[in-house]
C-alpha cells in the first residue's frame, strides 16, 4: 500500500485480504466480483475491466466519493488538509486505480498527465493499458471538463449515437426532452452575435451560438482528402475544401422533430418550418463536412440554402420563436 499524495493511497487488493489497512477510512474498488468483508470502511465500488471500458461514464460518481472522504464535501477547497484517509485499489494497483488517481489529479489538481504520472511513478510502479492511456490523453485534453464539445466529438467518433447518449448522460442532459441547463443557456444568451435564416423565406432556424465549431482536418490526417476505394485499393483522391459547406449544429432543436436512430430514421432531410423548403439534413451515424471533417451525429444547415445574419439586422423575432430555436426537441 503506498502513500501517494496526502491522505491518498494505491494498493492491489492483497492488502484487503491480509486485513492490513492501518489508518483507512474510505476505500474505492476499482474492480468486479466479490471482495472481502469492507462494512467497517466507507467503500464505493466500481465493477470496471482492465479491457477496453470506458473511465468517463464512472468518474463524477468517483470524484463526490474522493471529495467526501478527503473534504467531506463534493465541491472541495483541495487546498484544505485532507480529513479522511483513501486507498484507492483494483487487482493489481497498476493500471485502473492509478487511471483514476491520474484523472483526478488532472481535473482537481490541475497537473498535467505527465505530471501526474509522475507523481504517482515516484511512490510505486505502474503499467497503464493503452486504451486507458488514449482516454487519459482526451481527458488531459480537455482538461478535466466533460462538457467540453471536444469531448463530445470524441465520444461520437469512438461510439457514433450511442456516444452523443453517453455525452448527454454523463453531464446530466436529458436528451430530446429539456433544455441545457439554464445558467448555460443564460451564457449563451449573453455571447449571441447572430442567428441563421432560411434563404427563401427568412425563417430564423438556429442561432450562431447552437453552431458546432469543428476544425479541419491537419493535412497529415486521413480526412484532408476525399478517397475511392475498389476493395482495398485507392483509385482517385482529391483534396478537401478549404471552405465549409455546412454549418452543423451542437444539438438537434424543436423543430426538426427528429428521433434517435432506434425509434426512427437513422438519416433525412431538414426542411424549413415555416416554408417546407430544403435547408440541411440530419444523420445519427454522421456525415462527413466538404472540410473533410467527420461530425458525429451530424445536424447540419447547408450554407447555400441559409444565410448568417448579425444580430444588429435581426428585428423582432417573438418570444415563441426564440423558444422554438433555443429549446431542444
């Protein structure tokens, strides 16, 4: 069992079973299956593999335990002296506890993943898989912010739709059902600079600040150009547009009236609301911008059927429309 950072430590589970646990007080199990006798310890369990699972799902789950155990709260000063005594474990202390402790250190103590791992490397070994090695990476990424559109697009590149669900799941968003939450929305209120219209009639369909920002492709990756494939064999390649032709949305609004790919059609057209005209499309398995770049699902508005407006040439859009736009379906 080693003392890692304050009152936190790692350990196998061979300390458990020995009954060797000196001062602990909280104990975090990142395993399945049955484990000793721990009713005399605060415990949480975590019935994570060591073979490709997911650490995101599990973890604002974990941070309130660690929170509690160290601060008695969930929302702590780490500055404060840490109160309770954590050992953190999985079978063999290597790999999953030490994810855990590196995310947390990542997001809480705002080091960076070499850091962090250096932090834990200098009190005992570890051996961390390559799968959570890449969720690590996304985590660091993002600094420990799982609401960070980044790491939505992660999400639904490794999952497709069922990523865009974890997303929404993972930061409490009910999907298709409530609005964002309303100190959010209120941010975004605040920053609007414009809104997308129909082209033929006008119509205001979604404002600048539900757009997706999304890079393009660097040109060293696969998705700087368009390929045709025979088999296995390329036959012709063209380059990706340095331009856009979409502007894809964060989430699919009110009056698209669209359902997730299990209740409906996986992919169609968007047609204006109010004039029925084609304005974009829709797909939950993703479609690929003329940048090259993969967006995944994909609520998109094609830039020659809208037009951008500044909100100083927007006048009098009702309340109903603003609810309209704003809200999800």
């Amino acid at each position: 069992m080693n003392r890692i950072l304050g009152n936190i430590y790692l350990s196998s589970i061979k300390p458990l079973e020995d009954g060797d646990l000196g001062n602990i007080t909280h104990i975090l199990s990142i395993i399945p299956g049955d484990l000793p006798d721990l009713s005399e310890y605060v415990h949480l369990q975590i019935p994570l593999n060591d073979n490709d699972n997911l650490i995101f799902p599990y973890l604002n789950k974990i941070f309130d335990f660690i929170n509690v155990a160290l601060f008695n709260e969930t929302d702590p000063n780490i500055k404060s002296k840490h109160q309770g005594h954590l050992l953190i474990h999985c079978h063999e202390g290597l790999s999953r506890s030490v994810t855990i402790l590196i995310c947390y250190l990542i997001k809480y103590y705002r080091l960076s993943l070499d850091q962090a791992i250096y932090a834990i490397k200098r009190r005992q070994e570890i051996r961390i898989n390559e799968d959570f090695m890449e969720q690590l990476k996304v985590y660091e990424d993002i600094t420990g912010n799982m609401k960070d559109l980044k790491f939505r697009l992660y999400l639904s590149e490794k999952l497709g739709t069922e990523g865009y669900q974890m997303f929404n799941e993972i930061n409490g968003f009910v999907q298709q059902q409530e609005e964002l939450e309303e100190d959010t929305q209120k941010e975004e209120e605040e920053k609007e600079d414009g809104i997308l219209t129909c082209k033929k009639c006008r119509h205001p369909l979604a404002l600048s600040t539900q757009i997706l920002p999304h890079q393009p492709p660097d040109e060293t990756s696969n998705q700087a150009n368009f390929m045709k494939k025979s088999r296995r064999t390329v036959y012709s390649s063209m380059k990706a547009s340095s331009v856009c032709s979409h502007y894809y949305l964060k989430d699919p609004l009110k009056w698209m009236n669209l359902n997730f790919g299990d209740e409906g059609e996986m992919e169609g057209r968007l047609n204006c609301p109010n004039c029925n005209c084609k304005v974009g499309g829709y797909s939950w398995k993703g479609s690929r911008c003329s940048c090259g770049k993969w967006i995944i699902p994909a609520f998109d508005l094609s830039t020659s059927k809208v037009d951008f407006k500044t909100s100083k040439s927007i006048i009098n859009i009702s309340p109903e429309l603003q609810t309209e736009i704003i809200t999800k379906n």
